[in-house]
C-alpha cells in the first residue's frame, strides 16, 4: 500500500475529477478494496498498491476513469489472440498502474511509474471509444497495456458500451481479480488474454508480488463457467520460470483444467525494469517449451516476441493440415470454413470468418477526442 504523502509529488489527485470506485467495505475506521486479492485497507487519502484507486475522505475513487495513456489501432494478434477473428483490427488502450508488481514487467513506464499519471491526457468517455471504433472499422476494443481489472469500472462501462454498437470486447490481463467482481468484468467480454506468469508459488510471490492461487482460479472460471474465448500467455523469463518440469506441470494443469484446445502463447522476454541483468529469451527455450506443450497435448501451442512463422501458424489438430498461416501478426494462407479445417472439417477452436482480416502488422495511433472532432 502507498501512503498519500509517497506519491504527493505527482499531484494525482489535485486537478483530476475522481470516479467513485465500485466493490469495497469499511473496516476499523479504514476502506477496504475488494477488487482484487490485495485487500487493500486505506486510511484516508492513501493510495492502493496499484497507486489508482484512493480513499477520499472514507469513499474509494478511482483516478483513471475516462482517462488513457493512449489509443491505438493494433492486429488481434499482438494481444495476443490467434483464434479470434485472426487479421482483424482492434482499438486498443490503457490507463495507469497495475496491481502486480512484476519485476520483470515489460510495461513499467505506464505499470509503475507515477509521473505516468500527469500523462494521462487523452479524455474518452466509454461512447467516445465506441464511436471511434465503428469510424475506425475495427472489430473489437480492448483493454490491454496496462491490467484493465484496477479500472473496472471504465473498462465495463466501455465494453456495454461497444456491445451497443455491435464491437466485440477483449480483456488483456493477469487475472488477479476477486470472484464477485470478476463475475461482472467477464460478463461484458468477448475474449480474453489472461498472463499465466509462472507456476509456483515461489515465482508469484518473489517475482509478481502477487499469489498463483487466485489466477488458477481465474482461469479455472473463465474456461469453465464463462463464454469468454480464452487463451493463456506465459512470458518465458530465464532462470526465473524456464525450468522444463515446471512448464510441463502447468501445462498438464491447462489441458487438465481448461481443455486442450485453449490457446497457449510462450512469449520471449527482454531485459526491462528490475531484471535489468537477465538476458534475453532464447528462441531455443521457447521451441522446447512449445513441444513439451505438445507433448502434453495442447494442440494450439504459439511462441510470440520472435521470428518464427512455422510455430506462430495454427495447424488443425486432427490432418496436421496448415489452416492459418502467420508470421508476427501478418496472415497468409487462410484454410478456416465455418468455423472447420477445410481440409478434414475438423472444428478449429475459436472464432474465424471464412475469410482473414487484412490488417497486417500496423500500429496506428489514434485519439477518439481529435478523430470525433474532426467528424
Ligand atoms: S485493486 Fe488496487 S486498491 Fe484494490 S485491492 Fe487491488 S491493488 Fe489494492
């Protein structure tokens, strides 16, 4: 928890309209969080760990509602979802803080730095963000850059709010949510990418600041009792969470408790923030963990953050057969019939058109205040 006076010197609060927060108590004189696992309890005036939600004079607020760190136009892929819509657009967009503390964390500058807060320029109400979406021709909004669970309350609004305009929602996340708001969050989202960082203990708690539990338990409900489309991520960390055994255990914990044809993604990591000295990913560590994955029996296994087109391609599980091809996020041949192999008719897990998106690689940026103005 961070007291008020920690973070004086940014000013957050001063000039800044606070949102009421959603989902919290009182408890011995204090305002208790009940977003996510932390359980913050705050004295008036302090900060929670993810630095955004404040108790205000015995009430939670929330600083970041309609305020972002920037919009872009991104490919579905770079979320990244493989099996949803493959090629198509998405209005993509972020606030401030995070409620991990992630010493690898590859967002740092808008996760953890404060000073992020004065930067928090571009004003968008939910209806903003969903007219600019249906202007833009993208798909789906998603929330994504930085953990949308800390700003629910916008994020849910602005999904309800691209529903009425018939966009599709997308949650970018670490799934370290409490059960009764985790309910409402998902209830509004079309698809979601949740951060499996690790799998023990150990690494959650030395490494994220956080605990697994709670993000098993995440995963558990959205697979199993949501509508969510679902794929997994997990940031290969050198001698931090690459020991093969222990990938091979959460992967038969996904294909155990998921399915086998939720989408796992192994992504390299670059030297950021507090493990600075940790060298790169190795292409070679992500092959081996995409075939203990196959192993298992995943059968969509993906590594991202390298170049290589033949594992970030989608092959039908049953002929073998190559139905989407990818290089980063650039689709070539596009073998996906009503939802089917072409080749065999197997079902291929997702969501597909019969034909690709043509988005391609590009990352636009854009601010839906300018873009409506100019309308
Ligand atoms: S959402 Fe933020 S304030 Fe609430 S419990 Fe989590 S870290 Fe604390």
């Amino acid at each position: 928890m961070e007291t008020q006076d920690q973070v004086a010197d940014d000013s957050i609060s001063s000039d800044r309209e606070l949102a009421n927060a959603r989902w919290w108590h009182k408890q011995d004189g204090r305002v208790v969080c009940d977003l996510c696992p932390r359980h913050c309890a705050l004295k008036d005036g302090d900060f929670g760990f993810c630095f955004v939600r404040q108790n205000k004079g015995g009430v939670l607020k929330l600083n970041t509602y309609g305020r972002s760190t920037g919009f872009c136009i991104d490919p579905v892929e770079k979320k990244p979802l493989n099996h949803f819509y493959p090629g198509s657009s998405v209005l993509s967009f972020g606030t401030a803080g995070c409620n991990l503390g992630c010493k690898f964390c590859q967002a740092w500058e808008i996760t953890k730095s404060r000073t992020v807060l004065k930067r928090l320029s571009q004003k968008a109400t939910p209806e903003m963000i969903a007219e600019a979406a249906v202007q833009l021709h993208c798909q789906s909004v998603a929330f994504t850059y930085n953990d949308p669970v800390i700003w629910s309350e916008y994020a849910i609004d602005t999904a309800k709010a691209c529903h009425d305009r018939g966009l599709k929602t997308i949650a970018v996340t670490a799934g370290y949510i409490c059960p009764e708001p985790r309910k409402e969050f998902f209830e509004v989202m079309d698809a979601a990418n949740v951060d499996l960082k690790g799998f023990t203990e150990d690494f959650y708690q030395h490494l994220t600041l956080a605990h697994l539990e709670p993000v098993l338990d995440t995963l558990r409900w959205i697979a199993n009792e949501s509508s969510v489309w679902l794929e997994v991520t997990n940031l290969v960390v050198p001698n931090a969470n690459d020991d093969m055994a222990v990938i091979r255990k959460m992967c038969e914990w996904i294909y155990d408790e998921l399915g086998p044809d939720v989408p796992l993604h192994f992504t390299a990591f670059h030297p950021d923030y507090r493990m600075m000295d940790t060298p790169p990913t190795s292409p070679g560590a992500l092959v081996q963990a995409r075939a203990v994955a196959s192993e298992v029996g995943l059968q969509y296994v993906y590594v991202g953050n390298v170049d290589d087109p033949s594992r970030q391609s989608t092959y039908c599980p049953d002929c073998g057969e190559l139905v989407v091809a990818r290089r980063w996020y650039d689709i070539g041949a596009y073998h996906v019939k009503g939802n089917a192999c072409e080749f065999c008719g197997r079902s291929i897990a997702g969501h597909f058109l019969d034909q690709p998106g043509h988005w391609g690689t590009r990352r636009v940026r854009v601010d839906p205040s300018e873009l409506l103005r100019a309308m």
